[in-house]
C-alpha cells in the first residue's frame, strides 16, 4: 500500500471520528446510568415503577393477563429468552434450581424472537420446555414496553411493582434473593 493510499486512510478515518462529536461517549463509555429518574409509583418498565399491564398469549393459545395472574402468586418473574444456549442454561437453571423453592411465584419464559404462537411452540418443544410456560409477543411492542432483550429476568410483586429487573440472570442469586425478600 502506497504512502499516499495510507495517509488517505488514516484522514478518513480522522474525519469520520472527527464527525462522531455526539457519539464519543460511546467511544468511552463511564458506566454511569443515564436512565431518567424513576417516580414511584408510575407506570413504566423500570424497577420501583408499576408494571404496565399486558395479556399475552402462550404456546397453546392461552391467554395469560399480568394482573390476573397476580392476584394468586406473590410475584410473577418474566424470563426473556431467545433460545440460544446461553438463554437455555438460564432457563434451565432457573427450571431445575429456582422454581421448585418458590411455588407461589409464577414464572413465564417469554419467547421475544419468534413472532408467533406455532413458530414458539416448535422452539419450545425442541428445546425441551414443554413444561415452562411460554408467552409470545406477536409484535415487539411488548419487547419495547419493558425494555427488556436476551436474559432479562423482571421480578413483579404481587402489587403489581418492578422489584428487580436483572439485564443478565448469571447464576440466579439475585434472583434468589429477590424472590427470598418478597413479603
């Protein structure tokens, strides 16, 4: 490569960096939350805020609506998954290690990726939760309604508040914890 061809290169690139004035800060990010303030008590998908309500269908055409589910459980724990290994050792774990301490506590895998009720059906079965409630969201707005991707786990107490909204289950133990805490 020439040296003009390189010096070319290298001005791009300046000029292009030059023109991610706004953007830098992703450039070096300072991990500080940037997310507006939260007020108790409103709605909004944000711990500390009420839950927006929602009816969603599972697998089997049921229909599943938050608040009536919460009027029988302690708190209802949404686990976002997208079937991939990662999303399948969380789920599992959940299934083998969580579930079974917390029967008052409903737990739903919510199938984010799919878009409808045969196409999650099929992923459910093989990958082998036919014993998990699954709810599928038929567009993203629900996806966009809790902010919520790839092994988010929300923990919604029984009046109906985000208590925890883990972006990354990891091994369960704040999840655990949460769910310990509940009154």
């Amino acid at each position: 490569m020439s040296f003009a061809r390189r010096l070319l290169m290298v001005a791009a690139l300046t000029f292009v960096l030059a023109g991610c004035d706004d953007m830098m800060d992703d450039l070096a990010p300072s991990g500080e939350d940037r997310r507006p303030a939260v007020v108790l008590g409103s709605v909004g998908p944000q711990v500390g805020q009420i839950a927006p309500d929602f009816t969603l269908d599972d697998t089997l055409y049921t229909p599943h609506t938050l608040s009536t589910e919460l009027t029988s459980a302690r708190a209802v724990v949404l686990y976002f998954t997208m079937w991939c290994p990662i999303c399948d050792t969380h789920a599992n774990h959940m299934r083998q290690s969580i579930v079974p301490d917390f029967p008052d506590v409903r737990f739903f895998l919510v199938d984010y990726v799919s878009g409808s009720v045969p196409l999650s059906r099929s992923n459910q079965v093989a990958s082998g939760y036919t014993d998990f409630t699954v709810l599928v969201p038929t567009s993203d707005s629900f996806t966009r309604l809790y902010q919520a991707t790839m092994g988010t786990a929300v923990v919604i107490d029984a009046n109906g508040q985000i208590v925890r909204m883990n972006e990354d289950f990891l091994d369960g133990n704040k999840l655990r914890a949460t769910l310990e805490a509940l009154p």
